[in-house]
C-alpha cells in the first residue's frame, strides 16, 4: 500500500537575480505566490557573485510549508524559471535572471554548498525566527 504525504512539510527557497534584480525577483515572487499562497521572503540582500563574472545579485528565502512531493517542487521551480526566460545556458555565461533552489524540504538539506555562504545563514535566521 503507497502512503500519501498528508502532513505539511516545510520548504525554504533561495532566489536570486543579477539582472534586472529587483523586476526579476518581484516576478518569481509573484509566481511563487500562485503555487504557495501562504510563502513569506525574508529581506532581499545585495551579494557578490560566486565563481562566475557578472554584476551583483539580489538574494532573498522564501519559506512556506506544504504536501508536495519533492520532484513536484522542483518542477514548478523550473517552470517558474521558465516563465521568467532564466535557463541554464544564461546561467553558465552569468547572465541570472532568475535563480530559485530549493534549500530545504522537512529535515533534508540541499544546494549544501550554499548552506556555508554567509548571506544564506543571516537570511535563514532572519526568516526562521519571523515564521
């Protein structure tokens, strides 16, 4: 017999952008809220790039909770990227306009290298002590 997840599970998103920031971040934002309508971002924080060459990045988390799957999550991430014009290929040259992870699902870390970037942990602390 296949168990169905019933519970809420919680989930924190990164997002980030180098171009456009403050447009690009609203609108994944935007899109964000359509999928999960409770989600609440911490502040938004200007960082340096990391291991690519491009202008500065606008950054913020999202959390929220919910009872989709995994895979689901991250294919409504990739169609939110999608629907921002944001691909992989744009992603390799340095050209972000939209970047979202999911860092968090219930007690499963991921994207763990960016879990040791100081913005990630000022963000998270920020947003885990408003939830």
């Amino acid at each position: 017999m296949e168990h169905e997840i019933n519970s809420n599970i919680k989930i924190i998103f990164s997002i980030g952008s180098n171009i456009e920031q403050r447009k690009n971040i609203d609108e994944a934002k935007r899109l964000l809220n359509e999928y999960f309508p409770c989600i609440k971002y911490s502040t938004s924080l200007w960082t340096d790039p990391i291991n690519i060459i491009s202008g500065q990045f606008l950054n913020c988390l999202g959390i929220t909770e919910t009872t989709l799957a995994v895979d689901d999550i991250l294919n409504i991430l990739k169609r939110i990227e999608n629907a921002c014009e944001s691909s992989h290929e744009d992603h390799k040259s340095g050209h972000v306009k939209v970047d979202i992870d999911l860092l968090l699902y219930g007690n499963t870390k991921y994207h763990i290298d960016d879990w040791n970037r100081p913005y990630i942990h000022i963000l998270y602390n920020e947003i885990c002590n408003s939830y």
